[in-house]
C-alpha cells in the first residue's frame, strides 16, 4: 500500500473515530502532498511523499525549538504530538551507530580524509540514509570523522 493510500485511509479511520488532533495532522500532511504534486504536475512516488512528511517534521521540529526557548510549553507539546503522529509514517531512523557505519564506509569509499572533502562525502552519503537520517545529524558526523 502507498504511503499517501496510508494517510487517506487513516485520516478516514479518525474522522471515524472523531479524534480531531489526528484528523487535523492527517489533513495537512495530505493538503501538503497535493500541492507538491500540483507543482510537480504528477502524481508523488512514495519517496517523493516521505519526502514530504519528512518536511513536515522538520517544520515542526523548528517550531518545538522555538517554542521551547520561549517557555511555550503548550506549544511545544502540541508539536511534540505532531511530531510523534508523522513520524509514524517514516521509514525507521537509523541509530548513531549505523549512521557512523555508512558515512565511514563513503569516506573510505571516496578516499576522504579532510574537512575540505565535507561535501563530496555529504552528496554521497545522503542517498545511502534517504528518509533514514536527518541531514543535520549527517553532518555533523561527517564533520567529526573528517576531523
């Protein structure tokens, strides 16, 4: 079943079961998968969804940042539950250990060995983790076993 067939049928299943917060989430996402598909003028592959519920988590994962440092803990709670519900959807997150694993193997792969090669590494090693590994925490482990 595809990702966006997914999110249809279980906005449909909260509207069943009136859970408001989830119909909402479900709503968004789903009016934010139209719109990419009206700009691209096709309909989204399942990477091309993910891609944009991952989207959607970074948004709010912003926004918790925000709310957090300005004492809004209402706010942040409703993002944090946001947050949980889309992250359902994503393929698994890869653990520091694996993330480790796979940027090591491009660095060898690639012949890497300073900071200067960072982003040879990043746009070689960002395919391998799609969906599976925020870009941030690519990064910055790049940056570390470039060191």
């Amino acid at each position: 079943m595809s990702l966006i067939t997914q999110l249809q049928q279980d906005q449909l299943q909260a509207r069943k079961d009136k859970d408001q917060k989830r119909l909402s989430i479900l709503q968004v996402v789903l009016s934010e998968i139209k719109n990419e598909q009206i700009k691209l003028g096709k309909e989204l592959q399942d990477d091309q969804a993910q891609n944009v519920v991952a989207s959607q988590v970074k948004k709010l994962r912003d926004g918790l940042k925000d709310f957090e440092s300005a004492g809004r803990s209402d706010l942040a709670e409703s993002a944090q539950a946001e947050i949980s519900v889309l992250e359902s959807y994503l393929p698994e997150q890869l653990d520091d250990t694996e993330l480790r694993s796979i940027i090591q193997s491009t660095i060898t792969e690639l012949g890497a060995s300073t900071a200067a090669e960072m982003g040879k590494v990043m746009s070689a090693s960002m395919p391998k983790v799609s969906g599976r590994a925020d870009g941030n925490r690519v990064r910055a482990l790049v940056q570390e076993l470039l060191k």
